[in-house]
C-alpha cells in the first residue's frame, strides 16, 4: 500500500516550498478542510456530462454517487468536465473530435495534483477518447459506462434506437407510414437518458471496456437509469481509491491478452464495425499493437451469443443486463478468454467471473445454439481495399453475400443525397453503390453515411438491401450488406477513388474478398489521371487533423500520439 508521501499529489500538497504552501491556500479557497484531503489519494473525475448529449444527461448526477464511493474509501474527489462528444447533434461526426477529447484527457490528467482518475462517458466516441486519453498518462483508472437507455415504445411495438429509427424511414420514403406515425415515432424512440439500447457503437464499447477489466463487474449494460447504476457509480469510487494504494495502473490492465479478449467479446455479441477502429487506436496507446488481421482470425473462432438488434432479431440491452450482463456472456466463451489478467476489481477475470450465470438462453444463447456460427464481423481484402476493408455480415441479406454488381459510384454524400432517385442512374437491386470523399481525411473524420440510401422505387418494391461500399463508417445501429472502411481511402488516392460508375465489384463474404473487375493497366492509367482533391481546412483544429490522421486501417489515431515516447511528469515544485 502506498504512503501519503508516495502519491503523486504529494508534490503539489506536501512538501516545504511556496508552490505546495500556495496549492494548499488555494485548496482552502475552494472550502476544503486540511483534513479532507491531506495525505488522501486524490481522484479526478472526468466527466462528459453536457445539456446537448442526451446519452450523458444524468452524469451529473452520477458523478455525485462515485464522489461518494472516493470519500467512502479515504480518497479526495475532484470533478473534472471535459469535452462531451454527442453522437447525436456534434457534426460533422463526433469521430473528427475523439482525439481532441483523447488529448484533453491525456493532459488533465497528466498536469494536475491527481493519483487515479475515473472516466465518465459511454456515447460512441467518448469511450475510446478517455481510455486512450488516460492510457498515454498511465495512473490508476476506472471507467464509469454511461448506460443504454430504456427501451422504446410505440403502439405496441418495442423499439431500438437507431435501427427502428433506420427501418421507419425507409417504410417512410416508401409510402408505408405517414406523418402521424413518424410524430409518434420521436417520442416514444427515445425515452430517457442513456446510450443506444440496441447493441450499436455505445453499447459495443462499453462492453469492450468490461472486457478489457477496466469497469467494476457487470457495469457495461446497466440501464442509464436503474438505481443499480448509481451504485455501480458509487463501486467505481471505491474501486479507484483501492487501485491507488495498491498502484494498480492502466498499463497493468490493458494487456495484449485484454485486447484480445476484447476482440473476442466485440465479436462475439455481433457488436458495431466502429469497435475495429477504436480498438485498434486504444491498444496502439497501451503499447499493444492490434490489427485487421487479429479481427479476422478471432472471428473464425468465436460465434455469435447475443440475440440483441440489430445483429440478432429480438431484444435490447435491459433484456442484456437481466439475462445475465456481460459476466454471464463472458462465462460462455471462457475457454477462448485468458481468464489469468487482473482487472481493476479482482486480481484475476477467473475470479471475475466466478459465479456469473446466463438466466435467459434465447436473449444470450448456448454455444450449440448460436445467434451465427462466427464473429458478427468480416475482414475484407482485394484490389479495391488493399489495407482492409470491413463489412458486419449478420446484419446482411444472406442473398448479398456473395454479389457481383455494376458499380454506381457518387463523389460525396451531398451528391449521393441530391441523386440518389434520379432514374437516369438506373439503379436497380442489383447495383452496387460507391460513395467516396467519406474517409478520415476525405469526410474529414469518416461520418456515419455507409448505410447508404435505397433509392426510392426500390424500397417502394420492397427491397430492404443492396451492396453498398465506402470509406465511410456507419452506426452501430445501423444494418444492411454495407462494406466500410476501405483503406486507403479515396480522398488520398485509394484504389475507390478510381472507381467509375458501370466496374463490377464482386463482393464475396466466405472468401474475405472485395475485388474490382478492371484490369491493372486500366487502374494504372485512371490513377496517372487521378487529381487529388483540395485540403478540407485551410485553418485551425481541422488542419492540425488533415495533417496527422492515420488511415481507418490503423486506428485514426493522431501520429504525434500513436508514437512510442515517454512524456515527463510536470515539476510541480
């Protein structure tokens, strides 16, 4: 156990000189009392909270019950606010901000009086911010998941976010359902606060960071709102201040065995694409490198368990959580887990996991009874993704699996949006649709357009799915045979920027292939007349981005933070 002369916060509080002197007047400013922090590990809670994100709306609130926890345990928690990224309202897309929140985190944590930190978020991009953020610093850290929100309902119906969201639209644009309907709709999607409830980008996530064993057990699928989530809040307090005396830090739990278990678990609850390139970027920081190719070998090793949308047919994360959470999910695949890595409430995941229990078999299925007999995604290769590609197949009309089509291809999403029902494209079911400009500098920061609209005659006949590819991402909610990320993009000269309108592409899911029927003298010749495009920012945050964004294939991470160094410990004397 550490003394209070060896916590880090001892050189700002404890020694002889003026600046301690000073730091301590100032802490008398804001109304403590020598007692309440003196000698006492101090706690820094990071939290996203923010009027315009409903996924973190009642943060504030919970960071009250993981102050009581810190206290409760002998430690000194301060509250922190850090950016909010909201899935929802933040454009372009979040995703051209998770660095910057990334580097917030990384420096908070890094220039101020604290020992451990938890971190408060859950929408999409917030959870690999902070983690990557708070990797690069290296204290004691735990994670505190924001929760999904309760399940939507609509004349009868249970709905989820995002995907009932995606399905109604269409059954819009098709004349199935009115205006009346779609004003129903906005108010029983939604209703209360928390993250997706489906098992989209939120909810993947933050059960990576359970597996990952950065979150007290079970945490990950609590609802937002459920009282068992203001003491999970209040057991992440105490969990942070233990992990400080004992100096359990970061590094100690994100292992290269934690990664992969990680993987194993996105996999295997047939979790959101973006999940991919998160992890990619979260492991590079803890000094673990992961790739494409660890995603594509562990998906032939583990099936499909989660019957949650929109890769399974039925439920929503409250039938997750009661079925048996995330522990009993983990307890089904435990012979493809290394069950001997510490986590930050047990000195073990055996340990963690002793005792969990699945308690509903259709909602979380038996290994002979699976949701699909392999991982929820495929890692795509060919001459039009040389660096990969990735496509989340369960979500996919079996029929589209294997598909060659004739190309039409659009040059942004604005386009694509303004012409997507011109009859002169002749887009027919069998066509295969190509945006480009839509990757993490062509975007810039690759928005959620990959499930790309079905023109309107088409969805009016019924069809639901066509094959569609980009460099873009898409939600987590999302669905359809949908292939993203194709690296390298388009925007700095990938084989899609040379795609024309009429190619076949052969898409071919048991292969792993993603192939561009042009011959290579042809692609030589289109690429000598290839043009690349103006810089998308001629100032500010998004030159500083364009100038250091790595490829979705490597994790988007910036390169100046992905690079090996060691940074010092600021002289607070």
């Amino acid at each position: 156990m550490k003394r209070p002369e060896e916590l880090r916060s001892h050189q700002w509080y404890g020694t002889d000189g003026l600046r301690s002197f000073s730091h301590r007047a100032r802490t008398r400013q804001l109304g403590y009392l020598p007692e309440e922090h003196a000698g006492k590990p101090v706690v820094a809670i990071l939290n996203t909270w923010s009027d315009i994100n409903p996924c973190h709306v009642h943060l504030r609130d919970r960071a009250q019950a993981v102050k009581r926890g810190v206290w409760q345990a002998g430690g000194f928690p301060l509250e922190f606010p850090v950016s909010t990224l909201s899935e929802t309202f933040q454009k372009p897309t979040p995703m051209l901000y998770r660095n910057l929140l990334a580097m917030e985190t990384e420096e908070l944590l890094r220039s101020y009086p604290v020992d451990g930190a938890v971190l408060m978020g859950g929408c999409d991009k917030s959870t690999p911010a902070l983690l990557m953020g708070a990797a690069s610093v290296d204290l004691p850290t735990v994670f505190v998941p924001a929760g999904p929100m309760l399940p939507g309902h609509w004349r009868g119906e249970v709905l989820g976010s995002g995907t009932d969201m995606w399905k109604y639209w269409d059954d819009k644009r098709a004349g199935l359902v009115g205006d009346c309907e779609m004003a129903g709709l906005e108010s029983g999607l939604a209703r209360s606060p928390g993250h997706c409830m489906t098992m989209g980008t939120a909810s993947t996530l933050t059960a990576a960071a359970e597996a990952l064993g950065v979150t007290v057990p079970g945490a990950s699928s609590i609802p937002a709102v459920d009282s068992g989530h203001d003491r999970m809040a209040a057991k992440a307090g105490l969990a942070i201040v233990e992990l400080v005396c004992r100096d359990r830090k970061l590094s100690d739990i994100l292992t290269r065995e934690a990664f992969t278990d990680a993987v194993t678990t996105v996999l295997g609850l047939g979790g959101s694409t973006n999940a991919v390139i998160h992890l990619i970027a979260m492991a590079g920081r803890a000094g673990v490198r992961l790739t494409l190719d660890d995603f594509d070998r562990i998906a032939r090793t583990v099936p499909v368990l989660a019957n949650v949308r929109p890769g399974g047919q039925r439920y929503l994360m409250e039938d997750f959580h009661f079925a048996g959470g995330l522990p009993g999910f983990l307890s089904r695949i435990t012979d493809l887990l290394h069950l001997d890595r510490p986590t930050v409430s047990y000195d073990t995941l055996r340990e963690q996991l002793d005792g969990a229990r699945v308690h509903d078999d259709d909602v979380i299925r038996p290994r002979d009874n699976p949701v699909a007999s392999e991982g929820g995604v495929a890692v795509l290769r060919g001459n039009l993704c040389p660096d990969g590609a990735v496509i989340k197949h369960i979500a996919a009309e079996p029929r589209l699996l294997k598909h060659t089509g004739p190309a039409v291809v659009f040059d942004d999403y604005k386009t694509m949006q303004r012409t997507i029902n011109d009859p002169a494209l002749g887009i027919t079911a069998d066509s295969v649709l190509v945006l480009r400009g839509a990757g993490p500098k062509g975007g810039p920061g690759m928005p959620e357009y990959g499930m790309l609209p079905i023109p309107d005659h088409l969805l009016q006949q019924g069809v639901r799915d066509m094959v569609r590819i980009s460099d873009a991402r898409m939600s987590g909610t999302s669905y359809g045979a949908c292939v993203l990320h194709v690296a390298p993009e388009s925007y700095v000269g990938g084989p899609l920027a040379l795609v024309r309108t009429g190619d076949l592409i052969t898409l071919d899911i048991d292969a792993r292939s993603l192939h561009l029927h042009v011959d290579d003298a042809e692609l030589a010749l289109r690429r000598s007349r290839w043009t690349p495009p103006s810089a998308r920012h001629e100032r500010g945050y998004g030159v500083l981005y364009n100038g250091q964004i790595t490829q979705a294939d490597t994790g988007c991470d910036f390169e100046f933070l992905a690079r090996p160094g060691k940074v010092p410990d600021p002289y607070a004397g």
